[in-house]
C-alpha cells in the first residue's frame, strides 16, 4: 500500500502518543492544541486542562521563589515569534503545586517562512538531579573520609611522585603539602627498604599484582626515622592499566619502639633462664656426693630442659620445628647419625609449651632405652614417627616411640620419676593422651595432642 498523507499523520501520531518525552504543540494564538499522554504523565495535568490554554498560565506562571513569572520572559513563548529554536532548562510547576526541574526544547512551526506554532518538548530532570545530586553527594563524602581519614592516604604515579594526599600523610611526614607533592616516595624512603619496596611497586605497575604489604621506614623531614605498615592497590584506567596506585600507610613507630622494648626484656628473660639452669646444674655437681642415687639422671634432666631452652631461644620463643626438637634430644644418644634411631614425619611447628614437654619426654625415653631398653644392645633400634590424625586434619598430632631389638621387656614393679613425667606430667602440658606399653618386644610410647 503507498505510503499517503493520512499514513503518515497516523504514524506521526503514533509516535507522539508512545514517546516518553512530553510534547505540547502551540498554535498562532500561543494555546496548547496537542497534549500527550506523557505529558500528563509529567505534568499531572489532564490534556484536557492544558488545551485551549496558554502553557505558561497552566505549568509556568510562578517562580520557586513564590514570585509571578511574566509570560514576556517566558522562553518557551519565545519561540513563536522569533522563529527560533530555543532550548534550555527551568522549573514547572505541578498540578499538585509542586516545582520540578525539567529540559525543554521549544521548535518553530514554520509555513511559507513564517512561524505558526511550536512544538514544545519536555524531559523531567527530577531523577537526573536526584543522582547527580547523590553522586555529588558521594564525591563529596569519599573527599572528607580521604581528607580526614586517620590513616595517610596517597595516590601515586608511575614515578613514584605524590599526586594527591591527605592532611594525615603530611603531619605522619612532617611536610605542608605543596612541599610533600614535590617529592617521590624514593626521595624519603630509607635506602635499607627502598629496594623491596621498588621490586613490588614495579610488579603493581606491570599488573603482575594488585597490591602489596610491606613495613619499611621513612625519613621524616626533619631527619628522623619512622617505621611505617605501607598498604598499597592499583587504580586501573578502562584499557586495564595502572593509572595510579592507592597508598595507605600507618605510623607504627611507637609499636615497633615496644616490641623491641619486649624483645630486649624478652631475651635478657631467655638468657637469666639459661643461665639459672646452668647454676642449678652446677650446684647439683658440686653439694651431691657422686654416689648419690638418681645423681646422674637429674642432671640429664636439667641438661634436656637446657638444650630445648637453647632451640625455643633459636626462635624467639615462637616454637620449634618437631624434626629440629627430635633430632636436639636424641643428638646425646647417638642420634640419627648412629643408625640406630629412625625418625619419620611430614612438617609440623609446635608451640614452645609442646616442644618442652616433648622434649622432656624424649629425653626420658632415650635414657630409659641407654639404661634397660633396645639402645642397651647392639642390635637393638628406636623408630619415632608422628602423623597429624587423621591425615586430613592438621589440628591434630599423633606421636609414636617404638623399640625393637632390645631386651625382652617387663612391666616395672615401680612408676619413677620419668615413667610419671612421661604419663601424667606430659599429657597434662600437650592437653592430649598419652600411653607407656611394656611389650615384650619393646617399650612403645603413643601420645596424640593438638596442634596450631
């Protein structure tokens, strides 16, 4: 079918009639003749109030102020007589009496060169405003916490040169602004940090990482040396590079001046309990007369107690490797070296409270075997082995003594120091079980307890 006039009107109307946008038409005489439903939409007007009428009378007559708006500084009447297009943003009013933000654009109907109505489009503004205003909003808030934050707080160019700070960044380095923005980080880091520091920094760079942890120091400007906790991230563009790096850093100064405060006290601590040890070791030689019952094995003790001293001290106190604990208490009794001592086991780190108490019972055990058991022979071996139980579950240690090839064995008539030290004193510092079997093949030791 060929496309006629009234084909073409009825699809012009069509349009109007779906558009989301509201569209007035005006004629010669400045009245609304033409209304859509978006328009009603918009104004809460029916299009039936708005035709026949000036617009500027119905939505446009008062200012937010509660002042009258003159119709001769009306714009969207301008358009008529000037034949130009005029487009712009103002505030209608509501039906219900409300002001509400709109755009418009206000075009000339023109026929034979000469105007004869305009077609007036409207967008509401409202929601626009609402998110603007709230992204403001947001901007404005991500600002004061940048600003105020009580951390110093930093981005970063590829140089390494401050692009913005923060007012805690300048009182953390002692620097005003204008003087700090004229640095690098290289420029104040202390050269003993600077080059791990530079190794990750290029790796954020390259996009190798997203982001790095480091302690490090800084001079500040007035010379002294302050310790910092650096936290960095990547500020990436639309392309998937770096733009900047996000700096975030906290003034630890103070905690690093306790914790080497703690430190010192701590081994001075570790060194008076050596020494103690020492002390008692040698009163013991020097008051018991040498035919002393249980003499020998009390200095064994003290002496035990002394060499795990000497590998929690290795590690500040922080524990101890089981493989590094076996291998020290077995070390007076032939050790792994001898052949005659197997140890098997996967890595497992003990708390310094588990690798005495171990320790202890090891020790017990070695001396026991020398004395009675498969170390008094030749032939005789020791297999110490551990798991975590069940294998799936690092919280939990099982540790195994076993000998074989020894004497033939008998329960004792008597529980000694050791044997007590082994079953009551150990289970109760490893908060585990523990168990002595006398089997006739060998004394089997089996203690089960958790682990970090």
């Amino acid at each position: 079918m060929p496309l006629h006039e009234h084909n073409i009107a009825a699809s012009f109307k069509a349009i109007c009639e779906n558009a989301t946008a509201a569209l007035f038409v005006i004629d010669a005489s400045q009245n609304c003749i033409y209304a859509n439903p978006a328009a009603e939409i918009l104004t809460g007007f029916k299009a039936s109030d708005l035709i026949g009428r000036r617009l500027h009378e119905v939505i446009h007559h008062t200012r937010p102020d509660g002042s009258n708006f003159p119709i001769s500084e009306c714009r969207l009447d301008r358009a008529l007589p000037s034949g130009v297009r005029e487009k712009g943003e103002d505030v209608f009013i509501h039906a219900d009496g409300s002001f509400y933000p709109v755009s418009y654009t206000a075009s000339p109907i023109v026929e034979d060169g000469e105007a004869v109505g305009t077609v007036v489009e409207v967008q509401g503004l409202a929601k626009k405003k609402a998110i603007a205003l709230e992204r403001e909003r947001e901007k404005a808030l991500l600002a004061n916490t940048f600003d105020n934050a009580a951390v110093g707080i930093a981005h970063v160019g590829h140089d390494g040169r401050w692009l913005r700070i923060n007012e805690k960044l300048c009182e953390i380095f002692g620097y005003d602004r204008d003087e700090l923005l004229g640095l690098t980080f290289q420029d104040i880091t202390h050269p003993d940090d600077l080059d791990d520091d530079l190794v990750m920094f290029e790796k954020l760079k390259s996009g190798a990482i997203v982001g790095y942890n480091l302690e490090k120091r800084y001079y500040r400007k007035d010379g002294t040396v302050i310790w910092a906790r650096l936290t960095t991230s990547s500020q990436k563009n639309a392309s998937g590079t770096m733009e900047f790096c996000i700096a975030v850093l906290e003034d630890i100064t103070t905690e690093k001046e306790h914790q080497q405060h703690l430190d010192i006290l701590a081994g001075e601590l570790q060194h008076r309990v050596k020494n103690t040890l020492a002390m008692v070791q040698a009163i013991a030689r020097m008051s018991l007369p040498e035919d002393t019952a249980g003499k020998e094995a009390f200095l064994s003790r003290i002496l035990a107690l002394s060499r795990s001293h000497d590998l929690l001290l290795a590690d500040n106190w922080s524990g101890s490797g089981i493989s590094d604990l076996v291998e020290l208490a077995t070390h007076p009794f032939g050790g792994t070296e001898s052949g005659r001592i197997n140890v098997s086991g996967p890595p497992c780190r003990l708390s310094s409270r588990t690798s005495l108490a171990l320790s202890m019972a090891i020790n017990e055990l070695c001396t026991n075997a020398m004395k009675y058991g498969a170390l008094s022979v030749d032939e005789g071996t020791v297999n110490i082995r551990w798991n975590f139980n069940p294998a799936d579950d690092r919280s939990q240690l099982k540790f195994i003594w076993q000998e074989i090839g020894g004497p033939e064995v008998s329960p004792p008539e008597r529980k000694g120091f050791g044997t007590t030290l082994i079953e009551r004193a150990l289970a109760s510092e490893l908060t585990g079980e523990t168990a002595v079997e006398y089997l006739p093949s060998g004394v089997t030791f089996k203690c089960s307890f958790p682990v970090d």
